[in-house]
C-alpha cells in the first residue's frame, strides 16, 4: 500500500458515500490484445456488488466474458490547492478503487431488481413503471462481486 493510502485512507462509510453519490464510475476490462478497456458507466453500488447497465452487447461485454476480472474506479475532485510554485500544487479530492469479478445477469426478475434500482437512483420520478419486454431484452446488466475496495483522500 502506498504511503498517502495508509496516512490518507477512506473511512468504510466514506467509501459507500462516495460510491453512493457518484453518478459515472469507470470500468476497466482487458481487450483481447492485452490492452486495457476504460468505460465510464453509470451504475448502483449495494455494498458488496456493482451493478452497471447498458446494452447487452459491445467491447465491454465481450472482453468480461474472456477475462471476468475488472477494475472499477470513481472519484470526486473538489478544488485544487495553490501554492507559489506549480511543482507544489495539489488536488483536495476522494477516490475509489474496485477489484472484482464480473458477470452478465441473465435472470429476467435480477435484471428488473437491477433496473428499478437504477431508475431509483437516476431517475427516480420514474420509479414503478414496467420495463417493456424488447428494452429488457436490449438491456445488459454487468454485475461486479466485489473482492476488495478502498479509498483515499486529500486535503
């Protein structure tokens, strides 16, 4: 572990407030190639999971299914802090980081727990509507089972 993570590490429920309020996460998957894959997603963290909606096809999808093993980052930057010199310049912020397993939700009734978490989260005046069957079947639900979380801050 770093040293600013031991002098600078998020309290358990500074991480879930943090992962709480965020609205974009990035996921992290390996290509094919070996190169990693960033993707900003939108997504619902429950305290032992992540889960993350989109289409059910696409690099992302395709490169969990050859390697489940992902990254999942947020953060918050709230301002930066001056100093006489640009080398001595900071940034007062928070950051999560996410080590997990991915997998595709195929059950119908997870899948609509999932949305209606999402929709609760995003776009919560439109709780309680039905998902119509052709969106639920477009719609991919990543689930990350989470294998180790933590977070620092600064300033």
């Amino acid at each position: 572990m770093q040293a600013r993570m031991k002098q600078h590490q998020l309290s358990t429920e500074a991480v879930e407030a943090l992962m709480n309020k965020q609205w974009v996460g990035h996921l992290a998957t390996q290509n094919a190639d070996g190169f990693p894959y960033v993707t900003p997603v939108h997504f619902v963290f429950n305290g032992t999971e992540i889960l993350i909606h989109g289409l059910n096809r696409g690099q992302k999808i395709a490169n969990i299914q050859a390697n489940d093993k992902v990254c999942f980052e947020v953060e918050e930057m709230d301002s930066l802090i001056m100093d006489e010199k640009a080398c001595d310049v900071n940034t007062k912020y928070q950051s999560v980081i996410v080590f997990g397993k991915a997998t595709m939700v195929e059950d119908t009734a997870e899948k609509i727990e999932a949305l209606n978490k999402v929709v609760g989260k995003y776009t919560p005046q439109l709780s309680g509507q039905e998902f119509p069957e052709n969106m639920l079947k477009a719609t991919g639900i990543i689930k990350i089972t989470i294998e180790s979380i933590t977070g620092k801050y600064f300033g």
